[in-house]
C-alpha cells in the first residue's frame, strides 16, 4: 500500500500549492500541503507547521478537486471538455478532439510528455476512464497525441500526467 502511494504521487506529481488531506492509520485527519516524499518520509504542512511521518503511518492521501493547481486545465464547452494534470506546464497547442458518434463518456489518458513538451506516449483507459468503447478510447489517444505543452532546456527529461476528455 505504501508503495502504491508512493508510486501514485510520482505518477500525478505534486505541486507546492495544492490542498491535500493526509489520513493517518490512526483515525486523524489533517488539512494542509503536503511538501516531500523522500525515502519512506513524508513532509507535510499543517496549520502552520511542517510535519514529518513515516510512509507507515499515513493510510492515504487525498486531493481536493476545488482547489485549482498549476499544471491542471480545463476547456469546455457544454458538457464536454479536456482537462490535464501535468505539473509546472501549459498547454501551447489545444488537443483535437472529435466525435462522430452519439457515444459518451469519459476517456483518462496517462501520458508521458518529453522536455520539449511532446506527447511521447499515451495510454487510454486509465484510472477514471467510465467507457470502454474502442473507438472513443481511439480518439481520447488521438487528443491527447495531438497536444503540446510547454517546454524547453530546462524542464525534466520525461514527465507523466494525464489527459481527461469528455465526450
């Protein structure tokens, strides 16, 4: 369990304002901004005041949706949109997204964007995706191919996020 957090905040990445709330195995719940993970410890600031525990401690980690993160999206019209999750980074060139169908749902795209902002890898389906149809799966891929974020020499290597599109 602790490694699927570990991996899971890796995977979606952190950002330094966002309003977290950390459940401890011991009932407590705390408001605040979580800091780090480093190793098996976890930094974490509440009510002015950073605290530190052990991975083992903490029986999970939630983010609150309302709060509005750098590196998180969203462009809609009606009820359909895409938004993304890729910290520190903006979208420069709008995913194409078209559906020639009456289909619905939602397609979650775990992407892998390189330096220079280029969708290297995309995978449908991932955690949130409510369809399972190909072709709407196709086409979430497709959007998220088709975006470019901002980049440049400075920026990691590789970087994972994902893509939500609604259809």
């Amino acid at each position: 369990m602790k490694y699927f957090i570990i991996l899971f905040l890796l995977l979606v990445g952190i950002s330094s304002n966002a309003q977290h709330t950390v459940n401890l195995k011991t009932g407590e719940k705390l408001d605040g901004e979580l800091q780090s993970i480093s190793g098996t410890k976890v930094s974490f600031f509440h009510k002015g005041s950073l605290l530190s525990f052990d991975i083992g401690q903490i029986s999970s980690i939630q983010f609150d949706t309302g709060v509005k993160t750098t590196g998180s999206q969203s462009t809609s019209s009606g009820s359909k949109g895409v938004s993304f999750v890729m910290p520190g980074r903006k979208i420069t060139k709008q995913p194409k997204v078209d559906n020639l169908t009456m289909e619905k749902g939602i397609v979650v795209i775990a992407i892998t964007i390189n330096k220079y902002g280029d969708v290297i890898k995309a995978d449908p389906g991932a955690e949130g995706t409510t369809t399972m149809s190909q072709y709407l799966l196709t086409k979430g891929k497709q959007a998220a191919e088709s975006t470019k974020f901002d980049g440049g020499t400075t920026m990691p290597l590789e970087q994972k996020g994902t893509i939500t599109v609604t259809f």
